[in-house]
C-alpha cells in the first residue's frame, strides 16, 4: 500500500480548555494543547484555523462549529457515546464539507487508535488520519468522509458522503 498524502501540520499551543461539565465555552482559532469537553458540555469554535494536542469529548456534549475550519490535532481525538460534532445549529448553510479534522495519533491496531468515535454520534464533519485508523461505533449518524489506512464501522451505522477533500 503507498503511503497516504501529508496532512497539515499541528502544531499545538501549551494551554489546555477544559469545559466544565454541563457548561458552553466559545474559542477563538489558534493554538492549544489538550481539549476535553466534559459530560453535558458545549465547545463553540469560531471560524478558523485551530492546532490542539488532543481531544477528549466525553457523554452527551457538542463540538460546534460556526464557520468553515480547519483543526490539526497532534495526538487522538476521542469522543464518547451520544457526542455531535459538527455544524453549529445556528450557521446557516454550514456543512460537514466545511470542516476538516486532521489527526496525526501513530497508534495502531489492537487497542490503539488515531480517532475514535463513540457510539450514538452524530457527526458532520471531514476527517482525516493519515496515521492510524478511525473507529466509528454503532448507532452513529456520520456525514462527511472518514480518510484513514483503516477505518473500523460498528454495526447500524449512516454514512453519509460530503467531502471537502
């Protein structure tokens, strides 16, 4: 198999966001270094370009994005069972095409993973892992596209095509 094209490069800053539990926090684009959304919490990104060590969305939280973007992760992206990623619901014509998620995590297989899905998503966004696979659990609605050398689907899952690749 020949190797996968080059991702944008991340670049993480040295601060962490945390969003408390059951809260809503809005960033701006720049640098970062690990993200976790905790259980019930909202994260608004606004338009931009956005470099992070990581991310760790728990239960039942959204990631919401306002405008096209563009997010370089470093390390994993992980998110937990009933997580939406994707288009704010308040931007108008936003879609999955719009926002693209470059994660460069090396894990592999068994056990490790570039980004991994939870069940009962629902995700609008691009994905690509040039790196490590991508596991998308059951239950999941996913539109966009999912780029990786290997990419695992769980059982009763949508998959819906809008590229931005």
């Amino acid at each position: 198999m020949s190797a996968f094209p080059n991702a944008p490069a991340a670049n993480p800053g040295t601060t962490d966001v945390t969003v408390p539990a059951g809260q809503t926090t809005t960033i701006s684009p720049g640098a970062y270094n690990d993200l976790i959304v905790n259980n019930g919490a909202t994260l608004i990104l606004e338009e931009g370009g956005y470099d992070f060590g990581s991310w760790n969305i728990h239960i039942s939280t959204n990631v919401y994005f306002q405008g096209p973007t563009e997010v370089r992760i470093a390390g994993a992206l992980t998110t937990g069972p009933n997580a939406v990623v994707g288009p704010d619901p308040n931007s108008s014509g936003l879609t999955a095409s719009s926002i693209a998620i470059y994660v460069h995590e090396t894990a592999q297989p068994p056990g490790g993973f570039a980004a991994q899905f939870g069940q009962s998503n629902t995700l609008n966004v691009n994905v690509y892992a040039p790196n490590g696979p991508i596991t998308i659990d059951q239950l999941t609605q996913a539109t966009g596209v999912f780029i990786a050398p290997q990419v695992l689907i769980a059982g009763n899952v949508t998959l819906t095509l809008d590229s931005g690749f």
